[in-house]
C-alpha cells in the first residue's frame, strides 16, 4: 500500500514541480508583454491563454493530442527529434498540467504588473535602465505578491489536474498514475482504504494552497 | 564650446480617441510648442490641461512628437526630419515627476544609485556624497521612501536626478503636495541649486507666487501652444492676449474698447472703451483698431470721494461700491464706474482700505495707474 501512495504522490509532486517552473518562467514574460505592450492580435493571444480556463479538460486534452500526438503539429517535430513520441510519458502529464495552469499565472501577473506605477518605469528609463533591468530590478519585483499567489494558484491547479492529463499521459500504472488519477483507480478497482487516504492527502494539500495563496493576495490588496 | 542652450519645436497631436490608448472623454488636443532658452531656470506657467506635462514627456523621450526637433546642448534628442529620435535612457536628463516616483522598495542610497550605475565604479561613491550634500539629506540615506515626509521625498527625488550629472533638469510640479511654508524653501533651493549647476531647468508650475519667485523667463501655455515667452514682468504687464492676462490674475478685461489716438511724444495710448476714456502704455497699434484692456484687482488704488473729481484724462473715475467681502488681510471690493456702468473687482490690503471706512453702497474715487492698465489685442 506505502509504494502505492508514494509512487503517485512523488509523481504529481514532480509533474506540478516542472510544470510550475515552465508557467513561472513562461508566464512572467507573457504577462509582462500582455501588461506593457500593444500589438496586433493581443486581444486574440489574450483569448488563446485563458481559453484553458473554461475549457472542459477533455477538450484540452483532445486539442493536445491532436497538437502532441505522432501527426500533430509539435508531436511530429518530436518524433523526428527523439525518435520516440511523448504521448503516454510523465513529459506529456507535465504538458497538460502547463497548459490548464498557464492561465491563472498570467492573468495573476498581469494584474500586478499593471498596478505598477508606469511612471516608476519611466523614471527608471530616464535614469539611464534599460526596460529588461528595469523590468527585473523595478516592476517585478513590485508585482512580487502577484506573481507568487499566480504560482501558488498554478502549482494547486497542477495538482489537481486529471482530465487533461488523462487524455495526454494515460492511465498507467508506475508510469503515469498520478494522486487524481489513482484515487479514480483504487475507486474503481474498490480499494475504498487507498482512495480514502490518497483523497485526504490530496485535501491537505488544497488547504495549504489555499492558505498561502489567501495570505499573498491579502497582502496584494493591503 | 559654446553652450548652445536648448532648442525645442515640437508638434504632437492627439485624436478624440487616441488618448492613452482608450475612450477618452478629452477633446481632440494639439501640442504646438516653439522656444529657445539658455543654462537659465524657465518656468511653464499654464492651467491643467495646457500641456506642460505633454511637452516634458516629449523632451524626456516618454512620448515622440509627430515633427519638429529637439536640441539639448549639443545633443539632438529627437529631429523627425533626419529620423532622430534618441531613446529615453540615451538621453541625459534629470526629470522629477508631479507625483512621486521614488522606488519604494529601495532605501534612499539604492533609489539615489539606480542614476549612477552609468559612472565609473570609483566615481560612484563621491558623487553619491555630492548629491547627499547639495540637497541635505546625508542622514536619509538608509530610510525607505515610506518613512520620508513629503519635502524629503522630493528633496531625495532631487539627488536622484541630479545623480547622473544631466545636461537639462525637468521639475514636473515638484512641490504641489506640499505645504506653502516648505514650498517657499524648497523654490528657494531650487534657485541656488541652478546657480550651482547651471544647467538648463524647466519648472512647470501653476502657483504664480513661485513662477515669479524661481523664473528667469516664463513659457506661457495655454489649449497647448506656447502663447508668450519672456520675463515674470514683462509678461505680467504686458501680456500678449486674453489668455495671457487670464492666467495671470488680470480678472477685469473689458473688449469693447478701440484705439482714439495715439501719444507718441509721451509714449501713451488713448482707448475708448464704451463712454469711458483710459490711457495706457504704448502700444504698438493703429488708430481705431480694436483692442483688450484690463487690470489686475490688486493693481486699483481706491481713494475717498474728498480727494478729487473724475478726470478721465488722470484715468480717475468715480465709482460706487456693490460689495466688499473680507478675506483677512485683505478685501475684495466689487464697484462700478457710475458713468460708464462698468463693473471692477478689486482687491486691496485691509490696511490700506478700512482707514477709508467705506460700505456698500458708499461711492469713491479709482485710480487706474497707467503702468498698470494692459492692453492688448483681443486675438
């Protein structure tokens, strides 16, 4: 039982990991050209982003495969790099967990990089920084409460992702099986005590994100 | 080399819509600015709106006019003709914004450093203590701009733009939150300062009191062009227009008047203005052309009835009192020049009034000084 809740555990743990590093450094850079720049089609890239947020997981997960899989798009691009497809790995697990968290990192950060007092950029400017060190020494880290509630927001939403994930990555066992998708296996397969434990564990970890993410954006608006 | 002074010849306008990029309920707005100063302290006097702010955000590279040039020393920082336009870290200038913009997450020393990142390593350390010394605020350097009062707020903003030794000084309102006792010293600072440094400065400001106090030359601005360019007093006695005048306080303005004849040998101007009579300087006009004038309120020198009788000639009039309304040390007298039913606002040291113990309704005698009296050409 102990190998059938540590396997899972480390597994979303790790998934949500690399998956919350992508969206940090990613999102940061998508926010802040969302929040200080003008250019044709932001309105439609700004859609493209959240879209994931109103989506059925499904969906994604059906509209990754048809981008990740041996004839998608990317999933091609792969193939002939590796020699081997990403579909059913821990990587496409990771992938799905970006693109349903990648929304709520942006929309975040936008925000907090908006409330940013322009002229404090241009002061920078005027004093001779560039806008990238302005940028790094000024308005993120003024927008730092943002950002870290998007990444706590992010992190929990990697956790918890099951639809997406079990589209892309499959249900297989010491492979892909992560907390959500075990607790649908043990449930299925009737071993109440597993689901029950792995249930539990998974709210803990809720609570705490949800404490955490409280007290950053608390003090956002303090 | 030659100081060359700065050079500015801008225009920039802004569509209904334009406007910061989103529906915007401010009319359509045209920027059309020319003048040329020397290393002297202009300051821009002109109400909200006039774009003061607009102009500095031009110079300081924050916003590309549409064409013109600007010259700063022997820098060309925008010149749309030759494709110029320098970026706003290229361009060396000092700018303190209307609002504060210190770093607060950064202690006075870091805010102060951010300017001198571009020096020598070595040179950084002294003219850190230069900037510290020339605005006393040596034991500031530690605090937070949250713990700072608002004049030392602006003070470090000061050092902070000062750091970097620019070659022109921008002060966009820099004291307007503050109370009218730091004001003064504060203006006073800025004065000795610009001796120090000589560098251009431009002062944008809407309290006259400081505009007279810091200005070696005025740039008057009004619906965004430039309407006069010239000393506190050439400006406040001879003002160019109506807009002009307005600005400066002149609130008696009567546009019915014409030129009757012109005095060159006492270099004086007679208008008729309705039934009534005034002379006033020179001015450079023809017979019969139509014209403005008007007086400043605190320019009417009020006298009792005893002392003389309208004469026209001696711009003495006499008058009765509609209202007087007391504003501490001083009053403000509304009367009318009974011949010539025209209404004046006065305001006069309480001082030099109550011995006359006039009340509404009393009448008196005015003089209308004629170094005082503007005139003008109505547009």
């Amino acid at each position: 039982m102990l190998d059938q809740i540590w396997f899972p555990l480390y597994l979303t743990f790790w998934i949500a990991l690399v998956s919350s590093l992508l969206v940090l450094c990613s999102g940061v850079i998508i926010a802040y050209i969302f929040a200080r720049r003008d250019f044709r089609g932001k309105k439609l890239a700004e859609v493209l982003i959240t879209l994931p947020l109103v989506l059925p997981p499904t969906v994604i997960g059906y509209l990754l495969i048809l981008l990740m899989g041996k004839n998608g798009f990317i999933g091609h691009m792969i193939y002939n790099v590796l020699g081997t497809g990403i579909m059913f790995t821990w990587q496409a697990a990771v992938i799905a967990a970006y693109t349903v968290s990648l929304p709520l990192m942006v929309r975040t950060t936008q925000a907090a990089i908006e409330a940013v007092d322009k002229e404090l950029e241009y002061a920078a400017y005027i004093l001779g920084r560039s806008e990238i060190e302005t940028a790094l020494v000024i308005t993120l880290p003024l927008a730092k409460r943002g950002i870290l509630a998007g990444l706590v927001l992010s992190f929990a939403r990697s956790i918890g992702e099951f639809g997406a994930t079990l589209m892309l990555a499959g249900n297989i066992q010491g492979k892909t099986n992560t907390m959500s998708i075990s607790i649908y296996n043990a449930f299925q397969s009737g071993n109440d005590e597993l689901a029950k434990v792995l249930v539990l564990i998974l709210i803990l970890m809720s609570l705490l994100a949800i404490t955490l993410t409280g007290r950053f954006i608390g003090k956002l608006e303090a | 080399m030659r100081n060359l002074g700065v050079k500015v010849d801008i225009k920039k306008s802004y569509n209904k819509a334009e406007i910061n990029g989103k529906k915007s309920t401010k009319k359509a707005f045209m920027l059309d600015i020319n003048f040329e100063m020397e290393n002297e302290l202009v300051v821009l006097f002109g109400p909200s709106g006039s774009g003061k702010t607009t102009l500095f955000k031009c110079i300081s590279g924050i916003i590309e006019p549409d064409n013109g040039i600007i010259v700063v020393g022997s820098n060309v920082y925008c010149d749309k003709d030759k494709k110029i336009n320098i970026p706003i870290q290229k361009r060396n200038l000092g700018y303190v914004f209307q609002n504060d913009t210190l770093f607060p997450h950064m202690n006075v020393r870091k805010n102060i450093e951010c300017g001198l990142k571009s020096l020598e390593k070595e040179n950084r350390e002294t003219r850190f203590m230069e900037v510290l010394d020339l605005l006393h605020i040596e034991e500031l350097e530690t605090r937070y701009p949250a713990q700072l009062s608002g004049g030392q707020k602006q003070r470090v903003a000061l050092a902070r733009a000062l750091a970097p030794k620019p070659e022109i000084l921008l002060l966009d309102e820099p004291f307007s939150a503050l109370d009218t006792e730091i004001r003064t010293k504060l203006a006073k600072k800025i004065k000795t300062l610009q001796n120090k440094i000589r560098i251009p400065l431009l002062f944008i400001t809407h309290n006259l009191e400081e505009a007279f106090l810091l200005a070696s030359k005025i740039l008057v601005l009004h619906g965004g062009k430039a309407q006069q360019f010239g000393t506190p007093e050439e400006i406040f006695y001879n003002p160019q227009n109506r807009h002009v005048a307005e600005i400066f306080g002149v609130s008696n303005i009567f546009d019915d008047a014409y030129v009757k004849e012109q005095d060159e040998e006492s270099r004086s101007t007679i208008l008729k203005s309705g039934s009534m009579q005034i002379t006033v300087k020179y001015l450079n006009c023809r017979v019969r052309d139509e014209v403005c004038w008007g007086i400043h309120p605190e320019n009417i020198t009020l006298l009792s009835p005893e002392s003389g009788f309208e004469d026209q000639n001696e711009n003495l009039y006499l008058a009765s009192i509609n209202s007087i309304i007391n504003k501490g040390p001083k009053k403000r007298i509304t009367l009318k020049l009974v011949k010539h039913n025209k209404i004046l606002n006065v305001e006069v040291p309480a001082q030099f009034i109550d011995p006359l113990k006039l009340h509404a309704n009393d009448s008196c005698l005015v003089k209308l000084e004629m170094s005082k009296v503007v005139a003008f050409y109505c547009f």
